[in-house]
C-alpha cells in the first residue's frame, strides 16, 4: 500500500469526503476542501470562500478549472455540495 492510498481510500479521510482540487509549484501547495483554500509554501494562509463567485474564481484562477465548461445546474449542484461539505466539516 502507498502512503497515500489511505488519504484517498478510507471514508474518514477529508479527500474521500469531498472533491479536492490541488496544485502544486516548486515552493508552494494549494488545495481546496470543500469552502476551505489553503495555501502553503513559506507559511500557511486559509481563507474561506464565502460565496458562489468566490469559489468559482478560485476554481479557474488557483487551479485551472474552468467552472463556464460546467452548465448552469451543474455549477449549483457543485456550489450547493461544497457548502454542505463545509457545514459538514464545521460541525
């Protein structure tokens, strides 16, 4: 088993719980968790993502995920997920 395969497989972890866009560079790691983007690198910086543009942006701009090539209901369903997943996380 990889070190990673537990990350992606057991139901208690975060990344099996909710779509995780990631990226990484030579000196910083991005990844979005439900409404949470975290950057790290140099120091760690969270922000939450409190609206449906917000997230969206983050989603072309951070990782290159055009949210235009999704269709309308399609970008709801999407947004509607993240918020409960958010909430979930919260709680």
């Amino acid at each position: 088993m990889s070190r990673g395969e537990p990350l992606s497989t057991s139901p208690e972890s975060p990344y099996a719980q909710a779509c995780v866009p990631g990226r990484r560079d030579a000196t910083s790691a991005d990844k979005l968790i439900a409404l949470t983007l975290t950057r790290t690198g140099d120091a760690e910086r969270r922000t939450v993502l409190p609206s449906s543009g917000d997230w969206r942006t983050a989603m072309g701009d951070v990782f290159g995920i055009p949210t235009n090539a999704f269709s309308r209901a399609e970008r709801e369903l999407l947004w509607r997920t993240a918020v409960s997943q958010h909430e979930a996380r919260a709680s």
